[in-house]
C-alpha cells in the first residue's frame, strides 16, 4: 500500500513554470513506477508522463513531450513533474498515480493522489 500527496500547484501565466511533487508514504517507494496524469475539465483523465522504478527509463505522452520532465527521488521517496512554456490548455487537475509494473503505471494505475490544480492563465 502506498499512499500519495501531490503539491506545487497553482496559478501562472502562459510560458511560465511550474514544479510538481507527490511525496509517497511507505518504505517500497523504488519498487512502484511512478507516472502523472490529468484532468482537463470537462475531459477525461489523461496519461502525461510516466517513470520506471530506478528512474532509468521515462515515457511521455504527446501533451507531455518537450515541455515536462519526470524525476524521482527514491531516497526522498517522492516524484517530480517540471513543467515548462505553459500553455492555458495544460490548466488541468494534476494527478500522481503509481503502480508496481510500469505498464500498469500508464494505463491504470493501483494508486492516486488527490490531485493538485494548475492554471495557465493568458
């Protein structure tokens, strides 16, 4: 069982920068992949940018390609989500999800944080 926490969210203008955190309770932080996903309103809940286990291997979505980058922390136990030249579409609910197989972390994750909100204004 994991539980997550996501933070850092808000509001800034177009082009602006925004830096994502899930910080995750439990011991077996580095055997769960770890990804992010969103939630525009009125849309469905989207995959953005995923990390395996050892932070070796990273995988981004179309929405998340050249402008995010995922890190983690094993030691912090905690996930990162940089989010650069924003755009207002990327205002969405940012989750941090996880999962003990990568391919499970893209597609439905066992685990979800509450969410945080960002807000591109123009």
């Amino acid at each position: 069982q994991v539980q997550l926490v996501e933070s850092g969210g808000g509001l800034v203008q177009a082009g602006g920068s925004l830096r994502l955190s899930c910080a995750a309770s439990g011991r077996t932080f580095s055997s769960y992949a770890m990804g992010w996903f969103r939630q525009a309103p009125g849309k469905e809940r989207e995959f953005v940018v995923g990390i395996s286990q050892s932070g070796g291997s990273t995988f981004y979505t179309t929405s998340g390609k050249g402008r995010f980058t995922i890190s983690r922390d094993n030691a912090k136990n905690t996930v990162y989500l940089q989010m650069n030249s924003l755009k207002p579409e990327d205002t969405a609910i940012y989750y941090c999800a996880a999962d003990s197989r990568v391919a499970g972390v893209a597609g439905k994750p066992a685990y979800w944080g509450q969410g945080t909100q960002v807000t591109v204004s123009s």
